[in-house]
C-alpha cells in the first residue's frame, strides 16, 4: 500500500473516533497505523508503550496473518485477537487501508470491544473514504493546472521528427 497523504481536518475526525472508541469500549489504548507500520493516532494511556514498535509489529502481524489466510484459501482475517494474562490485543482492518488496535483488560469484554469497534471502523471507513476523494480531486486539479496538460501526443511527436 502507497504513502496516504492526511489532511488536517480527517486527522482530528479519526482522534475524535478513537478517543471516543476508548471510552465505549473501556479500553486502554487505541490507535491507527498504515499497513507500513507507521502510526497515524493514538489515544490512551501511551506513556508505557513503545508505541513505534507496537505500531510497526501490529502491521507486521497483520501482513503474516494475510499470508496464513491465503494459504488456506481465505482472502483475509479482518479481525485478529490476543488474549493475555492481563491485556488483550484487538485488531481490526478498516476498508482494507489501514489498522485499528484496542488494548484492553479486565475493564472491559471481548463483546463489548467487538461491538463498539464495528461502530468505529464505519466512521473511520467514511474518513477515509473522504481522504481518498480529497486526494483525487487534489490530483486532478494539479493535472489540470500543469504547464503541461495542454501538450498532445501529437505535439510531441512533431517536436521530435523536426
């Protein structure tokens, strides 16, 4: 998956989801990272967390996980979960784009994250969707405003046979 770009306005949709996110589901930690690993938001209680690590090794979990399922036939797993002793690891895919990660313990339930993460991953989904469009629209209007948009096919062919 390429770099996204991330405009102001969607960056603080996305904080608004997750914080909320949080606290539906009485969860620890919740952030977004890209499939390359690289942590788009968080909210919680990060100041115990290398989160650069637990960023980069939640996408590559996600990409060994990918793997399994083609092996046996499946497109993905959209959903990953670890149980721990005290904390638990829930993972979501969103819009095949990006991941979402809860961290919760007994606080809370598997239930009550899954239900409230279904939630969250549609609005997160739309965000997204938004950025995409933004992207579009950026890169067709500099299509548009390039010195270049004008040139033809047959304008260059007629620079290079003189």
């Amino acid at each position: 998956m390429a770099d996204f770009l991330l405009f102001d306005e969607e960056f603080h949709l996305i904080k608004d989801v997750i914080s909320r996110l949080k606290t539906d589901a009485q969860a620890k930690v919740v952030f977004v990272v890209d499939k390359n690993g690289q942590q788009i938001a968080a909210q919680g209680d990060l100041e115990s967390l290398d989160t650069t690590s637990l960023a980069s090794l939640t996408a590559g979990n996600v990409a060994a996980t990918d793997g399994l399922a083609k092996l046996i036939g499946e497109k993905e797993f959209p959903v990953l979960f670890h149980e721990g002793e005290r904390d638990n690891v829930y993972i979501a895919i969103v819009g095949q784009r990006v991941i979402l990660v809860v961290i919760f313990d007994e606080h809370s339930s598997l239930g009550l994250v899954r239900l409230r993460v279904r939630k969250a991953t549609q609005d997160l989904e739309k965000i997204f969707e938004t950025i995409q469009r933004k992207i579009e629209s950026e890169k067709d209007r500099k299509d548009l405003d390039s010195p270049f948009a004008e040139i033809t096919d047959e304008d260059i062919d007629s620079l290079f046979r003189e």
